[in-house]
C-alpha cells in the first residue's frame, strides 16, 4: 500500500537539504489511522507501523462514539457515513438509578452512536490509504533512539529482518502496552481498579429492550451492545470472582453474573470469543519526550465505564496532527508541538477521573456510598450545571484549553457546527483548514491567499453575530475579538500568528 524508500540508506525516509520530513506512526487502531490520514492528507510523508497483520479484528473493544469524537469525524467527512450504520442513543443509562439524557447536548450530534470501533478504523483507514499513508503490517517495533535533528524506531518485519526507520517525528498510538512508550523510557503508573472482568460476544435468543443495557447491583454489574451481525457483546465483573486473567473461562460464568447484574441472561449461546481482562487508570506523565510523542491508550488507560477510551485517542490525534503539520510545513515554529502535552494531558488527566468515579459508584456496596450514587443521580437530574459539566466530560464537548494571559474568552473553547453563510463550520475545517468566521457585513480581504491558500477558509457568519473568529483545525478557537469588522490589520496578526505570512 504506497510503498516508497528514500535514497538516503534509511527505507521509508523522504529527505530536503538533509533534513526529513516523516513522521512514524506506531499502532493501527483509531488513533493512528486518524492521525496519520491527517498528516498524509497535509503533505506529510507517513509510515504506520503496525504489529498485526493486515486484517480489521471484528473483536472490538470499543462501541460508542460521542458527539466530539463524531465533530471531528465529520470535518474529516466520515460522520455522515459512521451514523448510517450506527444505532444513535439519546441517553445513557450508567446504572439504574443514573440516566445521562443527551438530545439537549450543543452539538449537530445531540446523541452517541453505538458502532463498533471495527466500523470506525474500517472508514480510517480507507482515508489514510486514499492519502498515501505507507502501512508496515505485521511490523514489530523493537527500539528507538532521537537526536536533535531526527529519530529513528528500529523495527522488525514480517520474516524477522530488522530495519531502522528514519522520520522527523514518531508518534506512538500502540495501545496500553505501547513499545514506543517503552522505547523511549518513559514510566505508567497508575494502579488496577478492577480485576477479572469477564468478556464474551455471543448470540441471544432475546433481544434487549434498549440499544446498550446495562446495570450494578452490590455484587456484580454487567453491559450489552450490539455488534450489528447478529452478535453481542456482554462484559460483565462479580464481586466474589476476583481471580487471575489466565484463569479460564466458560459461558455459565457470564451468564451467572448476567443474570445478577440484569435480571436474566438474555438467553446467551455460540460465544464465539470469551477473555478475562482487568482495568487499569494510568497515564503517561509526559506526552511528548524530544521527537517523539504517545496519543490514545500508549498515554493512558482508564476503566471502560462512560465509553471514553477511543473517543479521547481520537480527540489526542486531532490534536496533535494539525501541529505536527504545520511544523513539518515550515508554518509554524516547533514549540507549538509543545502545548500538545499541555492541551490534552489535562483532558487524559479528568477522563481517568471520570471514568473511574463511574466505575466506583457501579461498584458501590456499603449503604453509604449507594446513598451517595441515589443522590448524585438526584442532583444530576435537577441542577443544570452540574448535569451540564457531567455531560461535557462524557461526550467530550466541555473540554477546554488554556488561553494566554489576556485573551478573549472564547480562545480555546470548542465551537460547534456553527452556521455559515456557505453551508456550515465542520463543512469549511475539512481538508485541515483554519476557519476565519468575520460578521456577515464586513469589509472582503484577501486573507487567503500565499501559502495560506488551501490552509485558511474565510467565512462569514449566518447570523448577526459581530465577533470575528478565527477556529483552529481541530475546532477550538485559536483567536477571537468583539469589533473587529474592518480592522484588517488586527485581524492580519492573528493571521500570521497562527498561519504565518501570506507571502
């Protein structure tokens, strides 16, 4: 698949006046196709390296997509497709007594979208293959070593033979075991919070009344979804089977918990793949180590509970790929690879501590802690803020990042699908673009042109809105003020500041 070598010794390298411009990613799930189909899709020669062999596992791992995860696929024009074969969810139910309704939600995306994550990589990778992204299946990396001008992960392929891959930049998305974490020395910690998880996807002769059931009791909790072929997932966990995840495994055992958890089992048959697991919370301490950075699960793992793992990788890619290419662009200066960490280890920082606190009060026993979760359900369901922050954090629209000392308040939050006068945002962010949103009424300037064009869309707004916006790749604002219609050289310097000149 776009297979290429460079000619300076190093297969995979493309080099100007000496210096390359390839970044590595490492790990085909969601988070690497989506990052390396961005960055081939700017120019960026990209290899991505994947230990499996070329074959989409229909064994997903993950079942929902939130409304910011479907934002972003959207301005990669892939939303619209993912919805079709999904089933969409105006609420999710936690546990019995904890309902999170989401039609209310700010967003064209006002529910989550049951879909197996092997449907989301199946649409990733045709992209990143569409944009020239060189795959290296079946691909095992064994090292890596970076100096002030580049690194190089050394890898080992399908008949043992090793290589030594040269990029500018490698990025590591290989999952909670991840080699480039490894590679590069950097630590995990964190702790097991649960352990003997039980996961079989089978058959039922019942179908469940809702699209996700799921439910705690004092001794066991137990989840269903749907694959789509006829085929169910079931996860379940019992307080008195706390064993190890070789021990072995047998449907009467997941029906049981079934059964504790939800009342019956559904009448659940054919597994066709039955695993114990355990659940971890640990995060990377840093993201970024030189030239090399981790996204997804290699930066950090968190129990399932709320669905937010590959919804915060995909979110970690999105981030970090329109930085990486402006810099590999010569638009940019490298610190900006900088707030990457900045900007989404915080977010990795509160997932943990969501999903964990979901997961704890599943697990609540004592009658204490289940008078706390009868009450936070209570006050989730009538104080509006509350209930708000708790649904941003889920579905990932209420994440914010820091602005510079002095800045309009709306830089670094996240806009949503905004009407323009051409059609709408998410329409005019695909293709990587900045957006510059001016009132409907200001005076034309011919912002993009240069190096910019292709780089920059500038829009007006619908409505009668008077501030002037100018909105990353990524759709959080990258600048922003009241009055600025017709004030072409404030808006210029933000311009440049974000894009470089347009000479």
């Amino acid at each position: 698949m776009n297979d290429r070598t460079g000619t300076n010794g190093t297969t995979g390298t493309h080099r100007t006046n000496g210096t390359t411009r390839d970044v590595i990613v490492v790990g085909a799930g969601p988070t690497g196709l989506l990052l390396a189909g961005d960055l081939a899709a700017a120019g960026i020669p990209v290899t991505l390296v994947e230990r499996r062999p070329h074959k989409i596992s229909n064994l997903s791992r993950a079942f929902v997509l939130h409304a910011r995860s479907l934002e972003q696929l959207d301005a990669r024009g892939l939303a619209d497709e993912l919805e079709a074969k999904g089933r969409k969810l105006d609420r999710l139910r936690l546990f019995s007594h904890l309902t999170v309704r989401l039609d209310t939600l700010p967003s064209r995306f006002n529910h989550l979208l049951v879909l197996p994550q092997y449907e989301v990589e199946e649409a990733l990778e045709r992209r990143a293959v569409e944009a020239g992204v060189r795959f290296r299946y079946d691909t095992e990396v064994t090292g890596a070593d970076q100096d002030a001008d580049e690194v190089t992960v050394h890898v080992r392929g399908p008949e043992g033979r090793s290589e030594a891959l040269a990029a500018a930049y490698a990025v590591g998305t290989d999952g909670h075991r991840s080699a480039v974490r490894r590679a590069i020395g950097l630590p995990f910690p964190g702790k097991s919070v649960i352990r003997s998880v039980v996961l079989a996807d089978v058959r039922l002769d019942e179908e469940p009344e809702e699209v996700l059931t799921a439910n705690a009791v004092g001794d066991a909790f137990a989840f269903i979804a749907p694959f789509g072929d006829g085929y169910y997932r079931v996860i379940g966990w019992h307080r008195g089977r706390d064993v190890s995840d070789s021990e072995p495994l047998d449907l009467d055992e997941v029906r049981e918990i079934t059964r504790l958890a939800l009342g019956r089992d559904y009448g659940m048959r054919d597994a066709r793949w039955m695993s114990r697991f355990h659940s971890d919370e640990r995060q990377a301490p840093a993201y970024r180590v030189g030239r090399v950075f981790l996204a997804g699960d290699a930066a950090h793992v968190h129990t399932p509970a709320g669905g937010q793992g590959m919804n915060t990788g995909l979110q970690d890619a999105a981030n970090l790929g329109w930085k990486l290419a402006a810099v590999l662009g010569g638009h940019a200066d490298p610190a900006l690879l900088d707030t990457y960490h900045a900007e989404r280890h915080p977010v990795g920082r509160a997932v943990l501590r969501s999903s964990g606190g979901i997961v704890r009060l599943a697990m609540a026993k004592y009658p204490w802690t289940l008078a706390f979760r009868s009450a936070l359900a209570a006050v989730l369901g009538h104080v509006g803020p509350v209930r708000t922050r708790a649904i941003g954090q889920v579905t990932g629209i209420g994440y914010t990042y820091p602005a510079p000392h002095g800045s309009h308040r709306l830089v670094g939050t996240r806009v949503p699908d905004v009407a323009l006068r051409s059609g709408r945002l998410y329409e005019s962010l695909r293709g990587g673009r900045f957006v510059l949103i001016t009132p409907r009424d200001a005076t034309p300037h011919a912002y993009d042109t240069g190096d910019r064009k292709g780089r920059l869309a500038v829009e007006s707004w619908a409505s009668d809105r008077r501030t002037t916006v100018l909105v990353r790749p990524d759709g959080y604002v990258a600048w922003a003020a009241e009055g600025a219609n017709g004030d072409a050289d404030r808006v210029e310097a933000a311009l440049t500041a974000a894009l470089g000149t347009a000479s």
